[in-house]
C-alpha cells in the first residue's frame, strides 16, 4: 500500500469527520457518549497542538504546516528507497494530519476539534494521526540507535 494512499485515507477520514460535526453541532456545543468520560464537543483551534500559543496568528500557522509538508515530501521523494516500510508509514500519517488541519486553517481560520476525553484538550483525526505518527517515528528512531531495547 502506498505512503501517499494512506496519508489521503487519514485526510479523507479527517475531513469527513470534521464535515459531519459542523454540519451537526453549534460552536461549543457537546454531546455525552460516555458521560464524564468521552464527549463529542465542537471547539475551534485558533493555536497550534491542542491550543497551546492561540493568541498568536493563524496565518503563521499555515506556513508551519506548509513547511512540515513540505519537509515529509521531500523525506519521501528523496529517501523512499532506503526507508523502510514502516517510517514510510508513519511519515504518511503525520502528512495526512498535516495537510487535514491545514485544510481547515486555509477554509475557515482555526482548526475543528470535537474528540473531548475531558482529560485531555479537545482534539481532532489529524492531531490523533499526527502525535501517533511522531512517537512512532521517534520510537522508531531510538530503537535503530539502541536507545531502547
């Protein structure tokens, strides 16, 4: 399976997710699933990971993701040969997120979170993509420098 398919697998999930909510929910609205425990709430995302920095600019953000895109474009295109299947993998994941939440800051100014554990700052399938990609990644990485066993 191609890297490119599962990163447009993650963006197409992403999006779709995202379309659903917007379409069923009002701007810090929240429905219960599992009360106390895991909601659906809709929150836009004016900062970066999980709100950290909201107060700065969305338009830098955009060149953020741009630059990260453009970063794992470039690891394919240039190591995809030498890589194994597994990084290849993992890199698609943070690409889907990537291009998935800069969709949303390019449409509409923020990102839309709705995945609220109530533990945990609102999230969305991207930023899930995203952070499981990277630990992968860096596990990945450490492993090869026997950092861990």
């Amino acid at each position: 399976m191609s890297a490119f398919f599962i990163a447009f697998v993650i963006l197409a999930v992403d999006q779709l997710t995202k379309f659903i909510v917007l379409k069923n929910f009002l701007s810090g609205e929240s429905l219960p699933v599992i009360e106390n425990i895991f909601h659906i709430s809709l929150v836009f995302n004016r900062g970066f990971a999980f709100g950290i920095f909201s107060k700065k600019a969305a338009s830098a953000w955009i060149w953020i993701y741009c630059f990260a895109i453009a970063v794992i474009v470039f690891l394919f295109c240039q190591k995809a040969h030498r890589q194994r299947k597994s990084s290849q993998i993992f890199l698609a994941l943070v690409l889907g997120g990537a291009i998935g939440n800069l969709i949303d800051r390019m449409r509409f100014g923020h990102v839309v979170d709705f995945l609220d554990f109530r533990i945990w700052p609102v999230f969305n399938v991207a930023d899930s993509a995203i952070t499981i990609g990277t630990i992968l990644l860096v596990l990945q990485i450490l492993r090869r420098k026997r950092c861990i066993p």
